[in-house]
C-alpha cells in the first residue's frame, strides 16, 4: 500500500469540519439540556428545604449587592474588614429608615386598611353617576365593568394574599425567627464571598487547562448579569418609588409615602409596581380631590411609566442583563407559568444566564448585512422602477 492510499484513507475516516461543527453544536445543546435539568433539580430540591432555600437565595442576593463595595474596600483592608464596614454602614441606613419611615409607614397602613370599603363604594358610584360629565361619554356596560374592578382586585388580593401568608407564616416561624434570618443571612453572604475565589478555582478544576480562559470569560459574563440584574433592579425600583411618591405628593393624594414605597418594593416583579402603585392612587384621588384629579393621576403615572421604561429602566437593567424587550417577555410568561411569583422574578436573571452561555458556546449569529431586515425603524426608501 502507497503512501498516498494511507493518507487518504486517513482523510476518510476523519470527520469534515462542518461535521466537527455538529458535533460540537450538539454537546453544547445536551450540555444545556442538562443544565435545565439540574437546575429543575435544584428548584425542587430546594422547595422540599424552604428554609434553607430562602436565606441562601437572601445570602446570594445580599452578596451580589454589596459586593462593588466590598472589592473597592478590599483594595485597602482585608476582605474581612471591607464586610464588616459595609455590613456597619447598611446597619446605620437601615436604623436610620426605621427610626424616621416606619412609624409613618405603619400608621399610612392602618388608615388605608379602614378606609379601603369606604373608597371601594366611593369609586363605584362616581362611575356610575349620571351627572359626572368625566365617564358620561363612556358606555354604561364599560363603566359597570370599571366600577367593579376594584372589588375584584380586592377579592383577588385577599384570596391569593391571604394564601400566601397561610403558607409563609410557618415558613419563617420554622425558621426560628425573622430576627434570626437577619443574622444568618449577612454571616452567608459575607463566606459567600470569602469563599468566591475557591469555589472559582474549584470550578476551574473540572474543565482542561486550555479551557480556563473560556470558563473564566463565562465565571465573569454571569457574575455580570446577576449582579447587574440585582442591583438594577433595586436602582430601578428606587428611583420609580420616588417619582410616585413625589407625584403623589405634588397632586395632592393621601397616603403618598406608603403607595411609592409599596410600588418601589414591588417593582422587581414585572407590572406588578405598576399595577400596586396605579389602582389605589387614582382611588384615592377620585376620593379625595374628584374625578379631574384621578385623570390627573392616571396621566402622571402613565409619564412615570414611559420615564421609566424608556430612559431609567434600560441604563440600569436591560444593558446589563442584554436581552430583547421579547425575550425578556417570553421568559417572563415562561417563569411565571412554571413557578408561579418566583419565577416572574428569576426568569429575567435565568435567560440572561443562558443568554451569557448561547453566546459563549454556541456559534454567533450570522452578520446583519447577510440578512436585511423584513422590517425596518424607519419608512424604507421608495423602490425605484424597473
């Protein structure tokens, strides 16, 4: 036998380069095949241990946001004391809010929690009265639908709320105490970080030498998205509390303070700050101040709303998490219908996680000057004739 025969023989037997390519695409789709399955795995083993699973997922949170502090003390003092400076100075914060917000908070709550039937019966007749010249022009079916509205959100909220609290109550009293998840979570977060650099070395320890840079590009791309997505989400949130606190306060409606502060917490679920925030303000409004003052309101909130989706919203959350407006819907619908609340919360996180890995192990996409847009931002030029 030639020596050309071998060489091709040789050639024969080893796969072409698109059939590498394949191959490659196909482990990479098995590998994140079982990715979702361990982290099913995971989910569920985690709603089998809640406790366990709210303070590490309340640790993880906590270090991810307190951890551009703790690098840049770090610099100066070990990472021991950089915790411990950053742990004193959220102390300081917190007592600070407590002393001067919560008895005002507590004292909003009480007084809405009485007036709310009375507000409810209130918003029902101004929809449904003749002479308000404000909803005269709409349908009456359509009023009857607006005017019963609020009762609804009230039935829903106390169905679903006070189910939640039926099965959160033995949650945290299994727990020991709210007062000791506040100790255990800042001692988790803080070995959580500790231990950062170990629990990198020893993910780096399963892949091959030449695979570290890849691994360590991915290590950091997600470190990236989730403390991005966290820390966006409490900015955002903040920023979108205090505009309807000062609009409300501006307009004149009561209960101000409670109602931003409400839809700033909230805001991390998608429309539910919105939704929180909007219906009790325009009650309170019409209530309060008459029809021209609710609309007043509404108008505000939907500004508010176009501010934040427009400008606050993607400097602070969608250019770190790097997803479409789409897809971060679709996840949204996905997470909510398989988790329920919880994943309304974590599917933004969790497809910016497998956007981090497609474009990391998956090949690119092809270049846009390969594929024209079907439709374009702007009005497309007028073909010529032939």
């Amino acid at each position: 036998m030639t020596d050309p025969e071998v060489v091709r023989r040789l050639r024969r037997r080893l796969p072409s380069r698109a059939e590498r390519r394949v191959t490659f695409g196909l482990k990479v789709l098995a590998l994140i095949a079982v990715a979702i399955y361990l982290l099913l795995g995971v989910l569920n083993f985690f709603a089998s241990v809640r406790v366990t699973g709210l303070l590490v997922t309340g640790a993880l949170f906590l270090a991810y946001l307190i951890y551009p502090l703790v690098r840049r003390l770090n610099v100066y003092l070990p990472v021991l004391y950089s915790i411990i400076i950053v742990y004193a100075f959220i102390a300081l914060i917190g007592a600070f809010a407590i002393t001067l917000v919560a008895p005002a908070i507590g004292t909003d709550a009480n007084n809405f929690a009485k007036s709310v039937p009375g507000l409810i019966n209130q918003f029902d007749h101004e929809m449904l009265a003749p002479d308000n010249r404000f909803v005269a022009s709409i349908p009456l079916d359509d009023r009857m639908y607006l005017a019963n509205l609020p009762s609804q959100f009230t039935a829903l909220a106390q169905r679903y709320g006070l189910d939640t609290l039926q099965k959160g109550i033995p949650v945290l009293l299994s727990a020991a105490s709210l007062g000791a998840a506040l100790v255990i979570i800042p001692i988790l977060a803080a070995y959580m970080l500790i231990d950062a650099s170990n629990v990198r070395r020893q993910i780096l320890g399963l892949f091959p030498l030449r695979r570290h840079p890849k691994v360590n590009t991915i290590i950091d791309e997600l470190d990236k998205v989730i403390g991005g997505f966290i820390r966006g989400q409490l900015i955002d949130g903040a920023i979108v509390g205090i505009m309807i606190f000062i609009m409300l306060t501006a307009t004149h409606v009561p209960y101000a303070l409670l109602i931003g502060i409400a839809a700033g917490m909230l805001n991390f679920i998608p429309y539910a700050g919105a939704v929180i925030g909007f219906i009790p303000s325009v009650i309170l409004a019409l209530a309060y101040n008459g029809p021209g003052n609710a609309l007043l309101v509404a108008l505000l909130f939907a500004v508010i709303q176009q501010i934040d989706g427009n400008f606050v919203a993607p400097r602070v959350l969608k250019e770190n998490v790097g997803l479409s407006p789409l897809y971060i819907i679709i996840s949204i619908l996905v997470g909510s219908e398989l988790f329920g609340l919880a994943g309304t919360f974590l599917a933004v996180p969790v497809a910016a996680m497998i956007r981090v890995l497609r474009e990391q192990l998956l090949p690119q996409p092809a270049p846009a000057s390969e594929v024209p847009p079907a439709l374009t931002k702007l009005p497309r030029q007028k073909e010529p004739a032939p």
